[in-house]
C-alpha cells in the first residue's frame, strides 16, 4: 500500500507517523510547497520519498492536509490524476466550500471530508508526533457520497488511531467549528494584540504570563497561513459568532461601569458550568 | 515557628504546603470561612489546626489568603491584634486599596503586600499542590515600608520555595495584571458564555473543544467569589483595556467584512510575536 501526503505540517505529518504505526504502508510519499519542510520530513522519517505529480497515480491513499484556500484550488486537478482505486482524504478546518467544489466530479465517490479536531499551536513537520490523533475526535462529512470500501478503509485506520468519529453535514460542521473553535482563534489573537499595545514592558509580560494569560494566548501563535483562508470560507459563521462575542463583552464593560456586582458575579457563576460540559459528562 | 494561614483555597492551602517544606514551621495553624475547606485542610495535613482568633496574637507570620474584598475588610483588625513581631503576609491579586489601607497603621511595617504570579482554574484545599509557586513571580510591593527583619524572613521564604522576586509599586502592579492577567479571565469568561450561548449542543461542544476552546475557555472555571472583587477593585484599568480589547475586536470584525484578508493576515503575524515574549528571551 502506498500513501501520500500532500502537505507535511503539523497534521499531515503527525498523520504520517499516525500511518506508520497503524497502517505500515509499504512506502510513505509526501510533498509541501515548503522544500525546507520537504527536507526537514525526509530527515524527520515522516515519509519515505518526496511525492510527485507524476506519482499521484500510483498511490492507495492520498491525504489532503494543506491551508483551506490551497485545498481548493489543488482538489479536482488531484482528483482527475489518481487511479479510479485512490482514496483521497482532505483534513482542512473547514468543509462546505470542499464539498460543494468536488459535489460534481466524477470521482466524487473517491473523495472523503474529514476535520480531525486535534492540533497545537505549533506548525511544520518539526511540530508533528505520532500521537497527535489519539483519542480525538474525527469529523467525517458526506460519508453516503464516498464509495463504500474506501470509507470502510478510512473508518478502519482512524479507529485504529483511536479517534473518535462523528458525522457531520459540511454545513453544520462550519457552523459548529465556527463557535467552538474559529472564535477561540480570534479572541486569543486580539487578545495577545491588546496586551502587546497596552504593556509595552516584555518583561513584565513574561513576569505576569502564569496569571492565566499564557494559557488564553496560546493559539495567538498559529500560523496565518492557515488561519487567514479559514477566516475567508467561514467568513458568515464567523461574523455572526463575532458578534455575540463582542455583545457580550460589551454587556460585561457595562455591569462594571455601572459597579452591578451581583450580575457580574451571576454571569461568571453560570458560565462555570463550561466545567461539566468539557468533561463530556452529558 | 507558628505559621497562620487565613483561607485555606488553592493559594492559601499551596503556601500551607510550601512552609512545611522549606519552613519547617513547629506549627501550622489555619482556617477557612467555609467549614467544609477547613475540614479538608485538616485531613489533607494542609494544617496542623485550626487558627482562632485568639491565636492570632502567638503567630509569627500570618498569610492572608482569602477573596480580595474580604481582605480589605479584615486587615485592620488582623494587623491590631498580632503581637509586634509578627509578620502579616497578603498575598491578593489587587494590591493598591490594601496598601492604602493599610498606610497609617501603627503596624504598617509589620505588612509585606504580595502577589504570587501562579495559580490553576481550580479552587479550594483539594487543589492546593505543594510546587505551585516553584519557578513563578512573586511581586513584592512597597518593601522599604515593611520592617528589614520581617522583610527578610518573607524573602528568604520566597527564595527557598524557588520563586522569582520583583518588586513593583502597587498602583503600576495593579495597571499591568489588569492588562496581563485580568483580561484574560473577562476575555475567556465571555468567550464561554458565547459559545454556550450559540451552541446548544453540549455533546458537540465536548466533541470540538480540542480545536482550541478548551484551553482558551480554561480560566471561565474560575472562581467567581474570587474574581468578583478583584474586577470590583481594579475597576479602571479593566476598564481600560476591555476598551481596547473590544475595539480591536471590532476592527477584526471589519477585516472579515470587507474581506481585507491582507490585513487579517498581518494583524496575525504581528501578534505571533508573543512566542518570542513568553519564552522570556527579552
């Protein structure tokens, strides 16, 4: 069996060692845009030799884990080069747009969409490790529209990984992701770039960072490669999520302003229950 | 040496541990407004017994560890009736209302305001953990008013425990937490307000929490008793940088509207710089 990773950062490299482990691939083929990245792989022992547009063909299983705007660009050229037994995977951050582009392509039965809802803030081949997937969740979308033995195959490695797998519709899925992770991302960047403007002091920045604001500023160093095509093709969910955000740190300067210490404390108190809610007790 | 500790939660309970490992106190006595805190330090061995009023006059340091509000209220008291060689430690994250209060005491230099830069979303004894403060900041406020001998001890304690000491003047120390640390509790506080609020579906949050949200969501587990008097006593400069922070929100907002992605990018990059400042390089 031969795979092939297009994109060898911190997903698609972790999903290479991920195919070492579980899948043994006869030979493991990848690419990046980045040929510092490319090296770094070969050297890392992500993959076994650099994947080729001419390779394309020969491969059981291409995986797809490139920023969202490259994604879309690359999909049906890719799709029109593998063999009519190729698996492709797309793991991007988000899947209307990817799902709506290959909806008509011939070999839309060889394509499955998949968002694994695991990463760090760190980026490049460097970043990866083989048990980054373990136990997280794996969004797969349109499964009815991927032919049934490749699926079948798909479903099987990331149980093996351990992922837990959910289905989604790609719609409902950007609107989700939007919520629970495409805001995270905003509100830590701004939050970094408040803090930045107002303390000038580095020193004190890091002399202050163990008071909650090192864990809060944390995806403030994702990469924008990545982010900024997310933001493009969530551009809706993420406004209307936006919004309420702002609303309600608007609402909270408000309760301040006017000293209302018993709402200010209420609001708190029931937004603790995030607590229950993050053990996946319900 | 008989140490007294007032409010046996993470802090409290951590310096509890801390004096029996670097201290070797002959006794450690403390309490705690909740019965339950005080019952649990004792069978946790946080404390030896239970301080009561009239033990505070045999103490030769008291911490005070308790909500920032109920500090103010109690300290004149507290300094009243320790004996005159006792050493009353705070250790609340506003420092400028209790060194005002504190300013014409006629045992003013029996006082040492403290903030240790350390903490997790978790409260009460059962949290407390005896290498919290290892490695962590210790501000120390207007230390040529507290007397040299007591100073001293309180010093050399912070030292053995492995913290980072620095010195800071209550008004400037209250400015820069507003900024560096009081943000990041409103900011992720509303963030998980927000996403309660869009995402009826706790199964799904639960399912997409590790893209991000969990550790950016971390301090709205926070402690509201806790928190409410320290926006309560911070009030301008929070109000300040939520200004600022709101407004920045804003701007981001209007990128994405008008589809400025040149812009979203670089406001990215820019903020990506904060690696380089929590590594503590500067």
């Amino acid at each position: 069996m031969k795979i092939g990773i297009i994109g060898l950062g911190l997903i698609g490299g972790s999903f290479a060692l991920a195919a070492k482990k579980h899948v043994s691939p006869s030979r493991l083929f990848g690419n990046d845009k980045n040929l510092e990245n490319e090296k770094r792989a070969l050297e890392l022992g992500l993959i076994d030799e650099i994947l080729k547009k001419s390779d394309f063909f020969q491969m059981d299983v291409i995986l797809l884990a490139i920023p969202v705007d490259a994604a879309l660009d690359l999909i049906d050229d890719l799709l029109d080069q593998i063999n009519d037994n190729t698996l492709l995977i797309d793991v991007g951050s988000t899947k209307s747009m990817i799902c709506e582009k290959v909806a008509f392509h011939p070999k839309r039965n060889q394509f499955l969409a998949t968002h694994p809802i695991a990463g760090t803030e760190f980026s490049g081949p460097t970043a990866a490790f083989d048990s980054l997937f373990i136990g997280k969740s794996q969004i797969l979308c349109e499964t009815n529209k991927t032919r049934p033995d490749l699926l079948e195959w798909a479903v099987s490695w990331f149980k093996n990984i351990n992922m837990r797998l959910r289905e989604m519709d790609p719609k409902e899925h950007d609107k989700h992701i939007a919520y629970v992770s495409h805001l995270s991302h905003i509100s830590s960047f701004m939050l970094g770039k408040t803090v930045m403007e107002k303390e000038k002091d580095e020193k004190t920045i890091f002399d202050m960072a163990g008071s909650g604001f090192e864990s809060t500023v944390r995806l403030a160093k994702s990469s924008p490669d990545m982010w900024t095509p997310i933001f493009k093709q969530n551009q809706e969910n993420i406004l209307e999520v936006l919004d309420q955000y702002i609303s309600n740190l608007q609402e909270f300067k408000r309760l301040i302003e006017q000293k209302n210490y018993e709402a200010i404390y209420d609001k708190m108190l029931k937004t603790n229950a995030i607590k229950e809610i993050l053990t996946g007790i319900n």
